[in-house]
C-alpha cells in the first residue's frame, strides 16, 4: 500500500509540474500482473512449457469452463459448468506443482469464450435465480477441484438482455469472493456494441468485485498503429473508469497492435503515464510456436519498472 501510495504521489507531482520522464527513460512505477490464457486449443502445452519471471505476479487462465453439454452437438445446461480445457496436461496436480515451484504464480479459470464444439457459447440463462444456483454450485467444486485462485469473464455471445447478465455475473462474483473461493476476478470484453453493452451493465453495477479488465485489443483491425491503440486504450479507461485495464495482444495472428510493431513502445508510454496495470496475451497455446518469446519480453518490461 505504501509503493502504491508513492506511486500515485510521484505521478501528481508529475502531472503538476510537467516533469514527466523524457522519451528513454524508465521511471520505477508500479509493476503490474503478467496473465495468460491457456489450455483452449488442445496443443499440448503445459504450465512448466511457460516461462515465469519470478519477479513479478503471474496468473495462468484455464480456458474455458462452459455451462454446456460436452457432447457432438452441445447445448447451454443454464449454470451448469463443465471443464473444457486441456485436463490432460493442465489438472489439479499440474496446478500443485506449478504453485510450488513458483510463490508468484496464480491459476485461474475463463468463462464462456467464443465456442464450444463449433457453436457460439452463448449466455443463456432459463432464470437469474437457477442459473446463480447452479453457477454458484459447479463453479464452487471446480475451483475447490483444481485450486484455483481467479475467475475471469468472457462471454461472448448472448440471449439475454445487458441487465440478466449483469445480475447473474455480479451475484456470482459476489458469492465467490464473499466466501473466499477466488481472491481475483476479472472480465473480458472487447469492443464490439453488443458485447460492451453487456459488460458496461456488469461494471455500472459491480465493478467494485472485479479486479481487472482483461480488454481484447487484439479484436481491434490488423496494423493498428500506436497513437490509434493509445487512443483506444483512453477510451476504454473511459468506459471502465477506475478499473485497472490490461494492455494485450494476440499469439494467433489475430488483430490490433502486434509485439513486432511497437507494442512494448506503448506499454512503456503507458507506464510512463502511470496507466500500465499490467499485460496478458491470447494465448500460450499458440505462442509454442515462438518458443514464448513475447512472454519473455513481456514479463521482462513489467519486472523493470521493480
């Protein structure tokens, strides 16, 4: 609480006197949380495959448990959550072991995500009340199962109204701290109308239970440039005010500002300005190829600011 108290200290005086560091400087702000999302693409990667600066806080995020049948054809089971990342190399003992190697490492696990079997994993609740019930029971006894320590987020589909999702979402996020299940929780949205609408609902209402903003700038078009990621970056800091927004991009040719094109230059702007809660990255399962290089570099400029 005291570096953080410095922090904010440091950046007033900043801001009043306009001595902000000149371009090449690295103040000694605050560090922010190294996350990364794994275990949805069935490629076989493994906690240990992934490089871990012991320096900083790292959270691993399990993708996905989904509220739907694991069968050919699958469909919503309104709350009722099933493991659908890759348990043969990411289980309950794997998580002990990680966790003991590393004091720094966190596990978590993603809601929701794109799609199950093919379909859209779509929000959709019979009732708020049985679909709490039922979130509240499974989730419970997966994050018991496995250890866990976070719960984030992404959904991105839905059939119900911004208002459903935020209640149903908020009185689970509620439930799991208030008994001490997770210690973290966050979302993950990105921008695209129908889904910020559903989320914007979420953090009017609860956003003091969520912890962080796991914001898919991938999602933005390809050859982002960095004034435009800057920009889009302010506007969700806008959209989520006080939150701590995390800064990402995509190991899977996806979109936005790429790591090969001045990623790292805008985080360090960003850090600069005292705006840089941290990074996560989309995901370990396509980042083998690379050999985890961005990871690296990653978790190498949040230790720097140490």
């Amino acid at each position: 609480m005291e570096h953080f108290k410095f922090c904010i200290s440091l950046l007033v005086l900043q801001a009043l006197f306009n001595i902000f560091p000149t371009t090449g400087t690295v103040p000694a702000v605050c560090p922010g949380v190294f996350r990364e999302y794994i275990g949805a693409e069935g490629k076989n990667v493994t906690f240990s495959d992934v490089p871990i600066n012991p320096n900083i806080e790292f959270h691993f995020l399990l993708s996905f448990a989904i509220d739907y049948t694991n069968t050919k054809s699958p469909e919503p089971t309104n709350g009722d959550f099933l493991v659908y990342w890759d348990t043969d190399n990411l289980n309950p003992s794997h998580i002990s072991s990680i966790k003991a190697k590393y004091k720094n490492v966190k596990v978590g696990m993603s809601l929701g995500g794109d799609t199950v079997n093919g379909k859209n994993a779509t929000f959709a609740p019979t009732s708020i009340t049985s679909w709490v019930r039922n979130a509240i029971y499974s989730i419970t006894n997966i994050a018991k199962e496995y250890n866990l320590d976070a719960i984030d987020i992404d959904y991105e589909h839905f059939n119900e109204d911004p208002d459903t999702f935020a209640e149903c979402i908020g009185r689970l996020l509620y439930y799991l701290k208030q008994n001490n299940i997770v210690s973290y929780t966050s979302i993950a949205p990105y921008a695209d109308d129908s889904v910020q609408v559903h989320y914007l609902a979420l953090w009017r209402k609860y956003g003091h239970l969520i912890d962080y903003v796991n914001f898919q700038f991938y999602a933005y078009e390809k050859g982002t440039t960095i004034p435009q990621f800057l920009q889009y970056f302010e506007t969700q800091m806008y959209n989520y005010k006080g939150g701590k927004i995390l800064v990402s991009f995509g190991t899977d040719n996806s979109g936005g500002l790429s790591p090969k094109h001045g990623f790292f230059d805008a985080c360090t702007i960003l850090r600069n300005q005292g705006n840089l809660h941290g990074i996560f990255i989309w995901s370990a399962d396509d980042s083998m190829k690379n050999r985890f290089l961005y990871e690296k570099l990653s978790q190498d400029l949040l230790a720097s600011a140490i």
